[in-house]
C-alpha cells in the first residue's frame, strides 16, 4: 500500500485582507456617486426644457456675485478672527473680557439678524457721525503764525464738505452684507482657531521660550504652523457653510444667486423651476467645495500617517 502526500501548497485566502476590503468598499462615498448620477440625470432631462435654459442664464448671473461675496467676507473674518483669538490669550483683564463679551455677543444673534442691522443699523448711524464730523471739519481753520509780516491759514473745507455730503445711498449694500457676514463668522473662526492654538503643548512653548525667543516669535515661529495644520479642515468646512449663508444677502437686494432665482420666479411665477435651478447650482458648488475639504483631510491623514 502506497501512501502520497500531496506537497504543492496552495495560497489560502486571508479573511483579514476580505474584512479589509469589504470595510473600504462600505466606507467608499456611494452616496455621491448616486448623487451625482441623479443630478446629471435631472439637468439632461430638463436642459432642453422650457423655461429651465432661461432660468439658468439669469441665474448663472449671479454666481460670481455669490463667490465673490463669500470670498472677501471669509478673508475679513478670517483675519478679525485670528486676531480675537490671540486678544483672548492676553493677560490684560480689560482685553480679554472684551473679546470675549464680542465674541458671546456675535455668536448669540442669528446671522440674518446681524446682517439686517449692520446694514440697515450701525452703518447708517456710523455715516450719521461721519456727516456730523464733516459739518465740524467744513467750519474749522487753523491758524499758523510763522512771522511777524506773515501768516498761513489751513482750512478743512474740502474734506468736510466730502464728508458731510456722503449719504446713505453711497455705500453699497453689497459691502454692507460682507461686513455683516464677516462679523458673523468672526466669532465662530475665533473659537477654531482658539482650539488650534490650545492644541500645540505647552512644552513645546516653554522650550521655545528657554531658547530666548519672544512671545510672538514663539507664536509665529512654533504655535500657529502646527495649529494651521490642525484647524484647516474646520476652516474649509465653515467657508462652505458661509458659502450657504451668502444667500441671505439677497435680502438686501444683492443679485447674487438666490436673487436672480427669486426676481426671475416673481416676474414669470414659475417658482418651482426656478428654485430646482437655485437649489442645484448651490449643490454643485457646496459638493464641489466638500471634495476638495476631504481631500485635503485625507492629505492631512496620509501626512501624519508618514510622520507617525
């Protein structure tokens, strides 16, 4: 009797390696893909459809203005919330409590609240004061004696008059809607990138302080590069939320795009077209911007990945 063992080995598969797969495929983004796929299928069923071409072109008017606004009110609060929160690391009692009260303040009133006030509000009353200090400037003079024989008047007439004559008309609402926008967010980017900054050790600041740098160079130099690295993805998720809320700006008459959608749909009433192409033009622009914030998060990960 012959015994044969079979020697060829033959590769079992890894259950881990399947666990692994079938994880990755759970996580993959299905939902954009189905997304995707039932917005294309929307915009070709109804491309040819009337009135929807003509509510796009009135529409993709006001794009521009809606990404321009949004830019420039996301850099201003960007800067002023830095700002506040380096004002709340201040050991001066006075300073930090004021920030502090702006800050609770700001977060505490509805972003469609600030922005009516600031431009309907504060602005108005700030050009009040602006024309009074106009009226006083036109009636002053200011005289010089050099010598005996002569002597040199220095009137303010001419910025006074200027002053005193600009009106309420004479700042855009455009302007006045960034303003009100940028303050709003200031409050919420103050928080992240106080979380940022309280994220860097304490260890690493004092060592940087024994090697003789300064506060703000230890700042500059060690706390705000590690903390930048940390708050990026936050900061890319609320310029997507400011993007949003930029809509509210057509409440004061800006033709942004929620502006062109509604004067289209009041001249014609064909509310629902118009707001399906509202709506989709701030999806496309909201899901574009969030594949570019997960991609830099993942970039991020993969970073500290390496470095780990």
């Amino acid at each position: 009797m012959t015994v044969t063992f079979d020697t060829s080995t033959t590769a079992r598969p890894n259950p881990q390696k399947r666990n692994l797969l079938i994880r990755r495929l759970a996580r993959a983004p299905w939902w954009l893909l189905v997304l995707i796929v039932l917005v294309l299928l929307f915009v070709r069923s109804v491309s040819d459809r009337h009135p929807y071409p003509i509510i796009w072109e009135a529409v993709q008017q006001g794009i521009w203005t809606t990404i321009w606004v949004s830019i420039v009110a996301y850099a201003l609060a960007l800067v002023l919330g830095l700002l506040i929160a380096l004002l709340r690391r201040s050991s001066n009692v006075v300073v930090y409590q004021t920030v502090t009260l702006y800050v609770e303040l700001v977060r505490g009133i509805p972003t469609l609240v600030l922005v009516y006030y600031m431009a309907l509000a504060l602005i108005p009353q700030i050009i009040y004061l602006v024309n009074d200090a106009g009226e006083w400037l036109s009636h002053l003079a200011i005289t010089i004696e050099f010598t005996r024989d002569m002597t040199y008047t220095i009137t303010f007439i001419d910025t006074g008059n200027s002053l005193a004559e600009f009106q309420t008309r004479d700042f855009p609402n455009t302007y006045r809607a960034i303003i009100g926008l940028a303050i709003s967010y200031s409050a919420f980017l103050s928080e992240i990138f106080r979380a940022g900054i309280d994220s860097v050790g304490e260890g690493q600041r004092e060592a940087a302080q024994s090697l003789g740098m300064t506060r703000w160079q230890v700042m500059r130099l060690i706390v705000l590069p590690q903390a930048f690295r940390t708050i990026l993805p936050p900061l890319g998720n609320d310029f997507i939320a400011l993007l949003k809320e930029s809509s509210l700006v057509s409440v004061l008459g800006v033709t942004d795009i929620t502006r062109r959608g509604q004067t289209y749909a009041s001249s014609t009433f064909t509310f629902f077209q118009s707001y399906n192409v509202v709506a989709l033009t701030y999806l496309t622009l909201t899901l574009a911007l969030s594949m570019a914030v997960k991609g830099m998060e993942w970039y991020l990960d993969r970073g500290k990945q390496r470095a780990s």
